[in-house]
C-alpha cells in the first residue's frame, strides 16, 4: 500500500486527480469507479477545474458509483444519483449515458443489483476506484461483517451511519436504512483503488484499517490484501498512525 499524508484537503483532491488523470491519459476508453460523501469533494473540484482548463477530458471515460439509498428517485435532494450530478456529472461534459449509480427504486432491486455487476463486466472492470471510508472503517456501504466475497447487493445501515449521514436529512428517521452497494468482492476487482479520507473523527478507522489486523470487522482492513491502493490522507486524519508510512 502507498500511503501519502498531505497538509490539507485541497492537496488530496489535487494529488488524486493527477493520479487519476495519468491513468486515464493512458487508455482510449477508461472505467472509473467514484464514491459520493464529503472525503472525494475536493477531488471533484479539482478534475472539474482540469476540465475546465482543457486538461481532461471526459469523453472516453464511464463511471460507476459506489453505492444508492433505497427508496430515493434519482431527482432526490439526497439521492447519490442527484449528488454526482451537481457536484462531477453536470460539469465535465460527460455523457449521462456514460454515468452509473444504482438505481435505488427499482422496481427488483435485486435484478437491479445483478445487472450492475454484469455492466461492470461488460466494459471490463474498473481501473480506478475512489473511495471514503466510514468512521466504522466502512468502504461503499459494507458495513463491519461484509464478506470479502460480497457483490452488489441490497445492505441494510448500521445505526451508526444513519446517525452519521442525518446530517444530511431533515429528520433521522427520514434517511433511508437499506442501500444498494457494490461488495467488498467488487471493489477488490477495481486494478487500482485511491482512499480519500480527512478528519480527525476517521483517525481511528484510518489507523485500524492501515495497521490493524485483516478482518470483516474493519471492511477497509481488507484494502491490505489489494496489490495497489493509494492513500491520501489529510493529516488531521493520520494522527493515531503509529509506523512511519514513509514520513
Ligand atoms: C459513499 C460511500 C461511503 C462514504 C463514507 C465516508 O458513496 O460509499 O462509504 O465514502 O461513508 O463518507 P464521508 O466522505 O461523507 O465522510
């Protein structure tokens, strides 16, 4: 694993946009994998300005979200789909086509899950995937216990991330409690993974999954077992770390 702790938020979004612009300067048509939240915002920022500069273009690239509620139309306020459109999609010239989040009100959900799965196959795989984590070191919305072999699939939210994305909802009892999310087994699948995190309130998840133990119990633990995956972690976010980590 890399891991590079920056001083701020704006480094990390620039740092992860130049990883994410070499690759995808590299290949004709590109699969990328995002992730909604507040951790990839200042990644958003910056690969909007590239666009916007001429520096990146957009018009070989798909994408992938990690994850949707369940029950949230896609016009939603807090619909993830509605998130990726105001804060990448509508300002980077992509086709929507081109732009995949689950869609949280399927009519079968579980068909709706299987089919991500094979879209993904079907343009095969996802070179980049961007991800936060959760403050119970979840990845997507694999929460503590996800098999290492988990797929897309509906997930039901611990009280814990409900709690954590309320922020967001007039009303705790109006976020939603079951997901669509890809698996842990999905996100392993991705040929490089770039973890985006600040925050001194991901200290722990962030020293618990870099140099704790490999277990179910700390999804992003399993990021270990990945042959590469980059952190980029703001420093407010690195201060339980213990080992050197380059530094
Ligand atoms: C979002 C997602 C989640 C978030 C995580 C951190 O698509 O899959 O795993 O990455 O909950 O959220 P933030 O960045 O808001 O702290």
């Amino acid at each position: 694993m890399r891991v590079v702790i920056v001083p701020d938020q704006q480094e990390m979004g620039r740092r992860a946009a130049a990883m994410i612009a070499e690759q995808m300067r590299a290949h004709a048509h590109f699969v990328l994998g995002l992730a909604t939240g507040s951790s990839p915002l200042p990644l958003y920022r910056e690969l909007i300005r590239m666009n916007q500069a001429n520096e990146l273009d957009f018009s070989g690239v798909i994408t992938f979200n990690l994850d949707e509620y369940v029950g949230l139309p896609p016009t939603h306020e807090q619909s993830y789909r509605r998130f990726m459109d105001e804060n990448l999609f509508n300002h980077i010239g992509i086709a929507k086509g081109f732009t995949h989040v689950p869609n949280g009100v399927a009519k079968n959900v579980n068909e709706e899950c299987a089919a991500y799965e094979r879209m993904i196959k079907d343009v095969g795989g996802i070179k980049c995937q961007v991800l936060g984590i959760g403050r119970n070191s979840h990845i997507g919305f694999n929460e503590p216990g996800s098999s290492l072999a988990s797929r897309t699939r509906v997930v039901s939210l611990t009280r814990a991330t409900i709690q954590d994305n309320s922020r967001f909802f007039a009303r705790i009892e109006d976020v939603p409690t079951q997901a669509i999310s890809m698996g842990i087994g999905t996100i392993l699948d991705a040929e490089r993974i770039i973890m985006l995190t600040y925050g001194e309130n991901k200290a722990d998840a962030v020293a618990r999954s870099l140099e704790g133990p490999i277990t179910t119990s700390v999804p992003a633990s399993v990021l270990q077992l990945h042959p590469d995956v980059t952190w980029i972690i703001v420093e407010d976010a690195a201060g339980k770390l213990k080992l050197e980590w380059g530094r």
